[in-house]
C-alpha cells in the first residue's frame, strides 16, 4: 500500500480514477482531432481561394477522391481487427480491366459488371485464405497480392487503355439531390458500416479481435470468419470503387489507381485508426476523407506540382500515425 | 522421395538451387540459345542492383521488418549524385559513390529513426516515406532527368568493362556486397544479434541486445545499399529519371529475399537463399523475352513469386513444429 493511505480501503478508493467528464471524452478522442483539422483547413483553404466557401465545388472535388474513400472505410475496419490490406488499389485495377475486357468483347453490359463484382470477391477471397486459412501475416501477403492483381491487369489489358461506351460515362456528373452519385455512394456506405461497427455485436466483436486476438477467441468469438467477412468486403468495395473509377475516367489501363494505397491507409489513419487495432471508428475515416480532400484540391489550387503533394502526403501519413499513438498511449494510462 | 522431398525444403538453398537447375534445363530444351555464355551474360547483368538491394532487405526482414522505401531511397539518391554531376563536372567520378551511400544512409537512418522513437510499425513509416522521398526526388530534380551526356564515362565503363573473364566490374561488386554482408551477419556479434532479434523480440533485450541500436542499424544499412544501388542504376542504364528509377524496386527485391528462403516471420535466412533467389529470378526476367512472352508478364511472376514462397515458408515452419513435437513424444 501507498505511505499516504490510513486504511487500505480508503486508498483503493482514492486509487480507482474517477470517470472523466463527458467533455474530456470527447475532447481526447482522435476524431475530434481530425473534425478541428478539418476546419482549420477549411479555413486556410478558403483564405487561399474563395471557392472553397462553395459546396458544389467540394463536392465535386470529393468526387476525385470518392473511390478510395470508399475503400478507406471497409479498410478501417480491416485495420482495427488487427490486419491491414493493401492490395485494394491493385484489386480495383483487375476488376476494372476485367470488366472493360469483358465488355469489349461483346459480353452484355450487367454481366459484365458481375464479372467485375465478383473477380473483386475471388480477389478478397484469395487474401482472406491466404491470411486467415494459412495463418500468413496480412502486411506480407497482400503486398504479394498487390503486385500480382497488378501485374495479371496488365497481362491480361497490356498497355492499352480500353474504352467505355458514352452512356456508361460519367458517374461523377450524375446528380441526386443536389449531391454527386459517387459522394451519395459514400454517404450511404458510412452511415450502413458506421451503424455496423458501432452498434452491432459484429461490430463490437471486430473490436474485441483487435484489441485481443486469443482472448476474442476465448470469448468464442468466431474471429477467422469475422476476418473472412471483412477481407471478402474489402474486395466487393474494391470492385466497386474499380467500376466507379472507371465510369469518371471513361476509360481503363492497368495502371488505374496506381499507388492508392497511400491516400486509403492516410485516411484511416488520419480519422484516428490505431494501427495496432482496436480502435478507430468509420466517423473518424469519414471525416478524414473530407480533410484529404481539402487537402489535396487546396494544394492543387494553390499550384503545387503533384510531386509536391506526394510528399505532403508522406509527411501526413507520418505524423497521423504519430499523433493517435501519442494520444491513445495518453488515454491508456 | 520423400525423403529427398524434406531434404530439399529443409536446406531451402538446395531447392532453389534444384529449381534453377531445373528451370534452365527446361527453358535450355526448348530454346538451346538460353545455355550459351552470352545469355549467361545477359543473365549476370540483370541482377547486381536486385542483388544489392536483396541484402539490404534481407537484413530488414530477417529483424521483422520490412522496408518498402527501398526503390524510392535508390531514386533520391541516383538523382542527387546525377544532379552533382551535371552541376559540377569537374569532380573525380567516385564521388558519386560516396555522395548516393551517404544520402542513402541518411535516408535509411530517417526510417529507422521514426520507427524506433516513435515506436511505430515499419511497413507504414515506410509506405508514407516511399512518397516522401519519390516527391523530394521529383522537387530537388525539378523532375528533370539526368541525360546520358551528364553521368561519367568512368562510372558508365564499370558496366561495361572487366577486370577477367569478361565479367563487367559491376557484378562483381555485387557479389562483393553479398560476401561482405555473409560475414557481416555470420561473424559479427551485431549481425547474429539481427537475427535473435528477429526471432524473439521480447527475450533479445533480455539478453542485453540494444533493440533500438540494432534497428536503427538494420534501416541505415538498407539505406546505404539502396543508395549504392542508386550510383549503380546510373552506372548500367546511364541516365537517372525521376519517376522510373527504383520505381517497382521495393516488389523485385522483397520476391527475390522471400523466394531465397528469409522467413518473413524473422530470424531466419541466409545470404547464400537470397543469392540464388535473385540469380532465380535472374533467370526467369531472361527466359521470358526467349520464350516469347511479354514484358508485361513481369510484375505478375514477382506477384506470384512472393504468394508462393509465402506457401513454401508456412510448409517448413508447420514441418518443424511437428519434428518438435515428434522429439518432444519421444523425449
């Protein structure tokens, strides 16, 4: 017992930390980290142009970024169950090319965006049996899948790039309710996996299994097919963000979303994923992908080439995943 | 045949030596040309960055690390000593080398610097310094290339040259690399202590390993080789660009040190593994153009390569966990 303590009671009393206020909660989660980023940059932004005060033109902005968000939230959830996967951006390349060849060669459009669809599923699939089934480290193994998705999209489509018909052209212009499609997709797909991974036990479980994998298991948890389920996601979001992809640029190459893999981790870990797992939430990645997206349309106007922002986007992805660990290894203690 | 089987995925230097062997016969067979000394040739030149740059990352995986700024490190580093030649031509040619080494080191030293004080996972540091350094080489470069008139002739002629046997000097700086880090990791303390970190991370401080040192060294070295590579890239191709070179190199590389038999688990690989899983696939990047396949085949074998070694490791650690488990029910 400590010296200050008269009784042993009284000192276990005063051991046991008091709940935070309400505030303080709030105040140290990551996400509001993210959120007040997000208005600084809000505001910076729209000191350097005014047209940043103007929805329509973030809105379209985001609209360059929607794919990868997309994938960012499927990934985040990948991330907090304790793997990672980053041969999405590879897996959209296949798909996208897959459907394109299918398409050409005179194979009726909706089948050909099943063939898309479900070669993301085969693709998810693979990773998930090769992490799961054979027990093998997911960082490894889907840096093999993301050079090999790759290279088959560029076997199969060489270097040409394939055209799409007029009318399947530009999903990024298309309107619902004011909101570009691709932003509406997003909205949806945050709303429906936020509401899964907050409020429902599966959600919960991916929590546990990040947090502690053998104790998860346990708990009788069915940690290998809660993983499966996520890696198989991960390759029906990629599929998709592929056909959307392909739908803004009217056209597909293997190189498509080369390198996207960066934007996605950045924006997990921005909106406060622990990439240790175990925490993060899909608002933290919602809010994230807004920020990059400020980010990225601020740099672009303010004239800075695109190698400038790759290197901007480095320097974040460090100092994102700086920034949670301090403030989570704050919070543990 | 069994026996032979366990034989061979137990001394995985023996397999893939058995499927080079393997794979030249059959490639041998159906086009005669591929066993000539010009192809051996051809062969030999494809591998001295891959070579060095397997070292390095085979240091790296062998600590339970990865490092996927490799190809970007290799890029900084060319451009820079690219961009001292054409601004100052009057320097002796070998100044590059100690230029792209020392950029490459600092580099390097960065990387193990974020990892070790912040305490962060390295295939993520990585990944964010692998645009890091690809934008700065864009930026100091004003993403301009370094032509072929700008690059040494003496640094071009070691590609070139031979000192015997017609074998340019490159290669056998190459193996020189590889024989220097063989003895670096088998009769140093410091390269056996690589490897007890990569086996056990929690028992090696126990053991008064310096865990942070040994890291930071691990990443510093992979930093100076990719620098190295870096002057060599120049020296073979004889121009540096910002955007191709070293691109793709961190998958080329992680393939060759995998299919060589270093366990991604840590703790595990040789220097002779990762030798002949370059000179491996060495010889698959020259059959390919014989055989008539395209180019573009490349990226999907390194893919493809890397999910099977992946397989093959898994075998041998299952294979010794029951030959455990075996002398354990007999003990």
């Amino acid at each position: 017992m400590t010296t200050t303590g008269q009784n042993p009671t009284a000192v276990s009393a005063l051991d046991a930390a008091r709940p935070r206020p309400t505030w303080q909660v709030i105040l140290i989660r990551p996400e509001t980290m993210t959120l007040a980023l997000l208005i600084i940059a809000l505001i910076a932004a729209s000191l350097l142009s005014p047209y940043f005060l103007d929805v329509t033109y973030i809105l379209q902005s985001f609209t360059l970024s929607a794919e990868f968000a997309i994938i960012a939230l499927v990934l985040t959830m990948v991330i907090i169950s304790g793997e990672i996967d980053l041969s999405p951006a590879s897996a959209m390349a296949l798909s996208a090319c897959l459907f394109a060849l299918a398409y050409q060669s005179g194979v009726p459009m909706w089948l050909s965006i099943g063939i898309g669809i479900g070669s993301g599923l085969v693709m998810g699939i693979l990773n998930g049996l090769l992490v799961i089934g054979l027990q093998l480290p997911s960082i490894i193994v889907t840096i093999g899948t993301l050079t090999l998705y790759r290279g088959i999209a560029q076997v199969i489509a060489g270097d040409k790039s394939i055209r799409l018909p007029e009318w399947y052209v530009g999903i990024d212009k298309v309107l619902i309710a004011g909101l570009p499609a691709p932003v509406i997709l997003f909205l949806v797909a945050s709303l429906v996996l936020g509401l899964v991974l907050g409020t429902t036990i599966y959600g919960r479980q991916i929590y546990q299994i990040g947090t502690n994998a053998v104790a998860a298991r346990h708990a009788g948890i069915r940690t290998k097919a809660i993983k499966m389920t996520l890696f198989v996601m991960m390759g029906l979001a990629s599929s998709i963000a592929g056909l959307i992809f392909t739908s803004r640029l009217g056209s597909v190459r293997y190189d498509l979303g080369l390198g996207g893999e960066l934007q996605m981790v950045l924006m997990a870990m921005l909106g406060g994923t622990y990439i240790f797992g175990g925490r993060g939430t899909i608002l933290g990645t919602f809010l994230a992908a807004w920020l990059l997206v400020i980010i990225a349309t601020g740099m672009t106007v303010a004239n800075l080439l695109p190698a400038t922002q790759l290197t901007v986007l480095g320097i974040l992805l460090i100092v994102s995943i700086i920034a949670t660990n301090a403030i989570y290894s704050r919070t543990q203690r | 045949m069994r026996r032979v089987y366990d034989f061979l995925l137990q001394r995985r230097e023996a397999g893939i030596f058995v499927m080079i062997v393997l794979f030249c016969a059959v490639v041998g067979l159906m086009r005669p040309r591929f066993l000539t000394l010009d192809e051996l040739r051809i062969i030999l030149l494809l591998v001295p960055l891959i070579m060095i740059g397997a070292m390095a990352q085979m240091l790296v995986i062998v600590a339970r690390h990865v490092d996927l700024s490799i190809g970007s490190m290799l890029g900084f580093s060319a451009i820079v000593s690219g961009m001292m030649y054409r601004y100052y031509p009057e320097v002796p040619w070998w100044t590059g080398f100690f230029v792209s080494v020392g950029i490459g080191s600092g580099l390097g030293l960065i990387n193990g610097l974020l990892i070790t004080v912040f305490r962060l996972p390295a295939i993520i540091v990585t990944l964010g310094t692998l645009s890091l350094y690809r934008g700065l080489t864009f930026i100091v470069s004003n993403a301009r290339q370094i032509d072929r008139q700008y690059i040494p002739s003496e640094l071009k002629a070691l590609s070139q040259t031979s000192p015997i046997f017609g074998i340019p000097w490159i290669i056998f700086l190459a193996f020189g690399v590889a024989l220097a880090t063989y003895l670096f990791t088998m009769h140093t303390r410091v390269g056996r202590q690589i490897y007890a970190l990569g086996s056990n991370p929690v028992a090696a401080p126990l053991r008064g390993i310096r865990v942070n040192s040994v890291t930071l060294m691990v990443f510093t070295i992979s930093g100076a080789l990719s620098g190295l590579a870096g002057i060599l890239y120049a020296s073979r191709w004889g121009f540096v660009n910002p955007s191709n070179t070293g691109t793709g190199f961190e998958f080329q590389v992680i393939a060759a040190v995998v299919i060589g038999g270093v366990s991604i688990n840590g703790g595990v690989g040789t220097v002779l593994g990762t030798v002949l899983g370059v000179l491996l696939l060495g010889c698959v990047s020259a059959a390919l153009p014989l055989l008539g396949v395209p180019g573009t085949t490349q990226n999907a074998i390194y893919g493809a390569v890397i999910i099977i070694a992946l397989l093959i490791d898994r075998s041998v650690r299952q294979r010794g966990i029951a030959a455990l488990a075996a002398q354990k029910a007999r003990a």
